[in-house]
C-alpha cells in the first residue's frame, strides 16, 4: 500500500502562483510514476502532469509553459509548481502513484480555486 497526502491548494488569482505537494509513505519501493490529476465540475478527471523515476516527465498542452513536475527522491515527495494561473486551472487535484505491476493508488486531493 502507498499513502499520499497532498498539500499546498487554495484560492489564488488569475497570473498567480500555487504549489501542490504531494508525500508518499508506505510501500513505495516499486513506484514507477507519480503524476498529478485533477477535476473540474462537470469534467472529466485529466491528467496534468507525470514524472517517471528516471526523471521523464509529461505535461498536458493546457498546462505546458505554465507548470513544472518535479521530485525529491530523498523526501519521497513530488511537487507541482503551477504559475500563470487561468481561471480554468480551478479544480480539485488529485495526486497519484502508480507502481511497475500497475496498481494505482490516490491521494484525497486538494482544491485550487483561480479567481479574482
């Protein structure tokens, strides 16, 4: 089992800046991907971003140019920083793990709010 608390969503304005965070605990030896979803009212869940243990990582066009995934291997943590805030940045986002043999597992996920 992987646990993953999530951390750093709030209310921000339109051009600002957030950062999520994201620590795993548990059983994370054979993670092979961390990656942040999120999900708007009436929307489908999407992907934002993922990053690899190797380091590769994978943006969505909405958001590329605007945020950067990254990871501290030492703190088991994976950090999104989301700049230049759009008002259809505004959902809840879910950070997830996904191990080698595809077990997924999700944190409780965190709200961020872009408005004026």
């Amino acid at each position: 089992q992987v646990q993953l608390v999530e951390s750093g969503g709030g209310l921000v304005q339109p051009g600002g800046s957030l950062r999520l965070s994201c620590a795993a605990s548990g059983s994370i030896v054979s993670i092979a991907a961390m990656g942040w979803y999120r999900q708007a009212p009436g929307k489908q869940q999407e992907l934002v971003a993922s990053i690899t243990g190797g380091g590769t990582t994978n943006y969505a066009d909405s958001v590329k140019g605007r945020f950067i995934i990254s990871r501290d291997n030492a703190k088991n943590t994976v950090y999104l920083q989301m700049n230049s805030l759009k008002p259809e940045d505004t959902a809840v986002y879910y950070c997830n793990a996904r191990k080698y043999n595809l077990n997924s597992y999700w944190g409780q996920g965190t709200q961020v709010t872009v408005s004026s």
